[in-house]
C-alpha cells in the first residue's frame, strides 16, 4: 500500500460512527384532500475522530411517502435532509454542505432569515430543510463573535455581543432569488430579575428592482412557570403591506408522559386567524403518539379563511 494510502487508513480507523433510524407517520383530514398520510423514514449518520474531536461528519437522508386522496396520488421521494463537515475550535468554527443556518430570535415569526424562516402553521415547525452553504464563525471574545454565510443566492454576516442584560445582533443579508438586501437585528434579554425573556427581530428590507424600502419586525415575551405552564406571546408588523399580526402559544407539561401546546394566531386587521391546539404522549422512551388540528376562522375574504381546517395524528419512534 501506498504511503498516501497508509496514512487514510489509520485516520479511517480513528473514526467513529453513530446511525440513528426515526420514523415519522402524520396521518389526518383535510378538507381539500380528505384523507391524507404523510410518512418520513430517517437515517441520521454521524462521523467523529477518536484523536481529533474537532472533526464532525453528518448525512442525513430521508425517505419521504406521501398519499392524498382527493385526488388520488402516491408520491414518494429520497433527498438528503442533512450532510455537512464541521470543524469546531475555541476560536473558528467552520461548516460545509447542507446545513441548517441559525438566524433570528423569533417562535413564531423570523423574518430575517432569508435561508428558511418558520412556518407556524406547519405541523413540524423544527423541520426546516437544510440550505446547500459554507458558514464560518470567529469567536472575537468569549461574549462576542462574527458569523458568515454564503450559499445558493443567499447570504448572511451577523455580529453578535452577549451583553449581560442581553444578546444583541446586527446582520446584513442578502437574498439574489427575492432581489433584496436586509439590514436587520435581534435581540433576546430578561427583563430585569423577572424571569420574563423579551425578544425582538427585523430589519430595513431593500428591493432593487423597485428601489423601496420598508420594515418588518417582530417583538415578543416569554415567562416559564415553576410548574412547567410556558407562556409566550409575539407581534408581527409590515409597513409594507400595513398589516398586524398578534400570535400567543400556551405549552404546559402535565407530567412525564403527558405534553400539550394551544397555538393562536390572528389578523389584527381582518380579524381572521386560526387556532392550532396539540397533545403528544410519550408511548416509551424511543416512541410518541400525538394529534392536533388547525381550525381557522373569519370571514370570506378574509386571510386565514382561505385555508382548509386540518387534523391529525403524528406517530414518532426512534430506533
């Protein structure tokens, strides 16, 4: 064997695998399909260095079926959901391949985030697909640091402080598909000795085809009860549509087994919205069965009553 060779060999013998398998079936009722399933099969793959810790490796492929029955169909499709090599130091921190890029402070609104922003009215709102990306991040200090991110059209330099009243970003962003440029910031803080975390995104968004400008912004608090009740509450504003938006979610941990969530969500203008109320029960440690719905209301014309109400149930097992 070859000196090269030698050398790949006793590197790939350091390397450590761990595969993980979950399977997501979201089964329900839709008025405009009637009856839908949706099934998502995952493997998650990951690479370490016995010797150099630093080194990660991940792939994560999904197989994804999804069967509606108005009208009839059955798709189904393999796509990688995650791969990425990481390098994580005291200082740099760098990430190549398809990878879930950090931005903004929001839960239910992110409007900075050009790359894949929150879709509240999803069922899985944690499920955002990766984007194709090389992120590199330097830690200035300890409290501080520069983040930077080029990919697919999109980019993004961040510089962040963590101050001790509060985490505070600046970002400049850039968005070739929607042809803007964003100036925009977060900050995420506890008001006082409270307990009550306040948080605020957005920015001066700037198309180059019409050459206007406007602002959109979202502004938000959060308070955990001693019980496990979480209360959060967020508003959403556009000065270019001149539209409000006003969302309140209400998550209580009933005992070990037992979680619920009630989302709401409403035009301040319209006065349409929806209201998306969840329960999940823990079958055992690898698996979990869960329902909720989407129940939308207002009027004809109105925004959310455009939509179809939703129901369903969500089985999760974990191998």
């Amino acid at each position: 064997m070859s000196g090269l060779g030698n050398i790949l060999l006793a590197g790939m013998m350091g390397v450590v695998p761990n595969l993980a398998i979950e399977n997501t079936n979201i089964g329900g009722y839709e008025e405009l399909y009637h009856g839908v399933d949706y099934n998502r099969l995952r493997a998650d793959l990951s690479l370490e260095h016995a010797t150099y810790h630093n080194f990660i490796a991940r792939l994560v492929v999904d197989n994804e079926t999804l069967y509606t029955a108005n009208p009839e169909s059955l798709q189904n499709k393999t796509s990688v959901y995650r791969g990425y090599l990481q390098y994580r130091g005291a200082t740099h921190f760098w990430s190549l391949g398809k990878q879930r890029i950090p931005l903004g402070v929001g839960r239910i609104w992110n409007p900075i985030d050009v790359f894949n922003p929150i879709d509240s009215e999803a069922i899985e709102t944690d499920e955002r697909e990766g984007t194709n990306s090389v992120r590199y991040e330097y830690a200035i200090n300890n409290l501080s640091n520069i983040d930077t991110t080029v990919g697919e059209g999109k980019g993004a330099v961040q510089v962040k402080s963590y101050l001790n009243y509060a985490d505070i970003g600046v970002v400049g962003l850039w968005d070739e598909d929607a042809h803007q440029d964003i100036l925009g910031w977060e900050i995420e803080g506890q008001l006082l000795n409270t307990g009550i975390e306040l948080r605020s995104e957005g920015g001066s968004f700037h198309n180059r085809s019409s050459g206007k400008r406007h602002l959109e912004l979202i502004v938000g608090a959060e308070y955990g009860f001693i019980n496990s009740l979480t209360l959060l509450s967020e508003y959403n504003y556009s000065d270019e549509t001149g539209i409000s938006y006003l969302a309140g979610m209400a998550s209580y941990q009933m005992d070990m087994l037992w979680y619920c969530n009630l989302l709401a969500v409403g035009n301040l203008d319209d006065h349409s919205g929806y209201i998306a109320p969840s329960i999940e029960y823990s079958l055992s440690d690898e698996m979990t069965l869960g329902a909720g719905a989407f129940v939308y209301y207002g009027s004809a014309d109105d925004e959310f009553a455009q939509s179809a109400d939703r129901f369903y149930l969500r089985w999760f097992i974990h191998f």
